[in-house]
C-alpha cells in the first residue's frame, strides 16, 4: 500500500493578506493557510499577488507576499506581479527592471496575472517578453471578455494564448482558471467557457498545446483543475501520465471559510492506488516539479 502521507504536497497557488480583516473581500491570513496546511499533508505554498486595475476587490501586492512569505519559516515562497501597464504605461517599458528587482528579492515567478485585456495585446505582449527574458515563470488567470470581470482574455481555442507560446519560446507560461480548463475538451460550448463543464472529454486544445509547445504547463488549482480532472477519470489518468512533467497541484486558497479540496487529493491518490496512474508521475505533480521550480528538497524515488 502506498504511504501517501510520506509525501508531503506543494501548492502553487494560494492567495493571503496581512490585513484580511479589513478588506472588501476578505482574504485568509497566512496561519489560517498553515493550519489547512498542516491538517491537509501541505509543506509549502506559492503565494500569488495581484496586481492593481484587474478588476479585482481587494489588491495583493508584491510587497506583502513578501512579507507574509520573510514570517512563513520558509513554507510560504511567492510569486511577484507586475502590471502590463506599470513603469512608463507603455507596450514598450522595461518591465524586466521591476521583474527583476523582486527577483533579487526571492520572488519565483510572476502571478497571478490578472490584467483584463488581451493575452496577445502589446502589453501583455510586452510583459511576457520580459517574463521570459527574467526567467520568470508566469501564471495566468484567463477569462472569456472584457469588462465585468478579471483575467487576460483570449477565444475559445486559445489562438492568442499560442500566439505567444510561439512567439516567446522562453517562456513559461502556467495556465489556470475555468476558461483556461474548459479547454480540456473539444465539445466545450460558449456559454460553458467561463463555467466548471461536465461529463466525458473529448481531447479539447490544451493537450494539442501542451504537445506542440514545451513552454505551456498547467495549474490544477481551485474548482477550474479539479473539476477538469475529476469529470472523466479515465481521461484525467492519461492526461496526468502524457504531461506529469508540466503540471502542478494546486489549491488557490483565497477566501474566509474557504474548506481545503479533501476529493481533490483523495481523488488523485486513488489513481495511484487503482493502478491508472505511476507513483512517481504523481510525486512529479503534487511535490517534484514544485520543488524544482523553488528550490525545495524534491521527493526520492
């Protein structure tokens, strides 16, 4: 029987604030995240900023993830976010300076990008240039318009999301959020774009993606990652195997009262335990590839 409390996960993608009591939408304080954290078999996690002018209530700014990560004992790590709009408001600023700067700072990457405007408009354009230029990896949350909502925005099929994995083959571009994993399956409607669709897939644009660009990885966090998987367990075992090198787990922790996702981590345990999917496929995507990407002890095999 597989000991899976040996391995203790690596979430890439959590949200908290120094000052969750008082914002519009209250944010989980770093010791609400360690204590789901320690209940839950999770080491460490990647704290996402965000960045002003989303459309988001409550603003997350690099500053405080580093902060909140500096008073972490080493188990919150963080990812800086830098608007496609900062420095000169321009498509042609140096963002690699402020990328930078929170590099040298400890930052890991860059995210969650939120900016609603079109992945492949010249400032995203630009801001992607120099993720990849900083070597910094970027997470993006996708969305399906513009106004009356977050997140870059791209069509069904996403055309302008390959536009720039072809263009910037340097980058690292993680993908996340319900518009982003309803393109798991082929069949996905409109109208279901920007929802948590169900049933069987049929292999949709993000394996084509992920085949055609070494660049893509994929973030399973919150409802959008689980409900990708655990719709069509057979096809979640053969997407998991085909690319456990570029995915990460993931739990997108964020809000007062938000519960820990236990199905999702039963979920993947028993397609180990049912034989659908390798043992070390599935340290890869709870711990190992986390653990490259920051720096922290990888599990052995």
């Amino acid at each position: 029987m597989t000991d899976f409390k040996s391995i203790s996960k690596i979430d890439i993608h959590v949200h908290a604030s120094l000052f969750s009591d008082v914002t519009p939408a209250p944010y989980l304080s770093a010791d609400e995240v360690l204590r789901m954290y320690d209940e839950n078999n999770v080491e460490a996690g990647v704290l996402m900023s965000l960045a002003d002018g989303c459309g988001l209530s409550t603003v997350l700014p690099s500053e405080q993830s580093k902060v909140i990560s500096d008073n972490s004992n080493g188990r919150l790590k963080w990812f800086c976010n830098v608007s496609p709009f900062a420095l000169e408001n321009s498509p042609s600023a140096d963002l690699s300076k402020l990328i930078n700067h929170y590099k040298s700072l400890g930052a890991k990457g860059v995210g969650e990008v939120s900016a609603n405007i079109y992945a492949d408009d010249p400032f995203m354009d630009n801001l992607f240039y120099h993720c990849a230029k900083s070597d910094m990896p970027v997470i993006v949350h996708l969305a399906t318009k513009i106004g009356g909502t977050y997140g870059i925005v791209d069509d069904a099929g996403l055309p302008r999301i390959e536009k720039m994995l072809k263009k910037h083959k340097g980058l690292k571009l993680i993908g996340h959020s319900q518009v982003f994993w309803s393109e798991i399956s082929s069949d996905c409607t409109e109208e279901e774009r920007s929802e948590y669709p169900v049933g069987k897939v049929k292999e949709g644009r993000i394996a084509q993606l992920m085949r055609e660009y070494d660049n893509l990885y994929c973030d399973l966090s919150a409802g959008s990652g689980a409900n990708a998987m655990m719709r069509d367990r057979n096809y979640a075992a053969v997407f998991l195997t085909e690319f456990a090198d570029r995915i990460f787990y993931g739990t997108d922790l964020c809000r007062k009262g938000q519960k820990f996702r236990k199905d999702f981590s039963e979920f993947l345990e028993n397609l180990v335990s049912d034989g659908l999917l390798s043992f070390e496929n599935y340290v890869k995507i709870v711990r190992n590839n986390a653990a490259k990407l920051l720096g922290i002890e990888e599990y052995k095999l």
